[in-house]
C-alpha cells in the first residue's frame, strides 16, 4: 500500500522527510497526512458500502414491490375469496339437500310403521 519515496514532498504540507506514497492514487505523503489520506479513504469506502447497501435494498422492494406483483397478489386473493364463498354456498345447499332426504325418509319409515 505504500512505499518510501524521498525524493518526492508531501502534497499536504511539502516536507521532504519520511515521505510514503500511496499506491492507490501514486500521490506522495508524509506519515500525519498518509495517515489522515488513510483515514479519509476508509470514510469514502464506508460511505460507498452504506449506498450500495441502500441502493440495493431499494432495487430489491422495487422488484417485491412491482405493480404487476400487487396485482397478481390481489387476483390471486380474489380467486381465493371467490372460490371460499362458492365452496361454502355449496356445502350449505348439499347440507340442505341431506336434511330433506333425512327427513323424508324419516317421514317414510314413520308411516310404515
């Protein structure tokens, strides 16, 4: 990451002693600044990490969150509510039914007896 390179002063403040370079960006420092250059780059990558983390979170409820989802969902929910109301309409009509067989054979077996 860095090198000793005497011959070159420090962008910051121009000393001439104890200079290391980067080797990301090839500018010259003394120790305080490389450090502080240091210090500055790991900000930049926190704060790059923290976008892409946000930029992703957002591209990923935008693909949950996709109109033609909500749609499907809501078709889907109204199939489901459509198909309980029938199922149910069905098992009152069939009990109906039962129960006036019931009854009728009840009735019958009463009068042979």
């Amino acid at each position: 990451m860095e090198s000793i390179d005497m011959k070159s002063p420090c962008v910051k403040c121009s000393k001439g002693c104890g200079i290391t370079t980067c080797n990301g960006c090839q500018q010259a420092y003394c120790i305080n600044h490389f450090n502080q250059h240091r210090q500055e780059l790991a900000i930049e990558v926190e704060t790059l990490r923290q976008k892409h983390d946000r930029f992703r979170s957002n591209l990923d409820r935008k693909f949950t969150e996709h109109p033609l989802l909500l749609q499907i969902n809501q078709w889907e929910q109204d199939a489901v509510n459509t198909i309980q109301t029938i199922a149910e309409t069905a098992r009152t009509l069939l009990r109906e039914l039962l129960n006036q067989t019931k009854n009728e054979i009840e009735k019958s077996i009463k009068n042979l007896t």
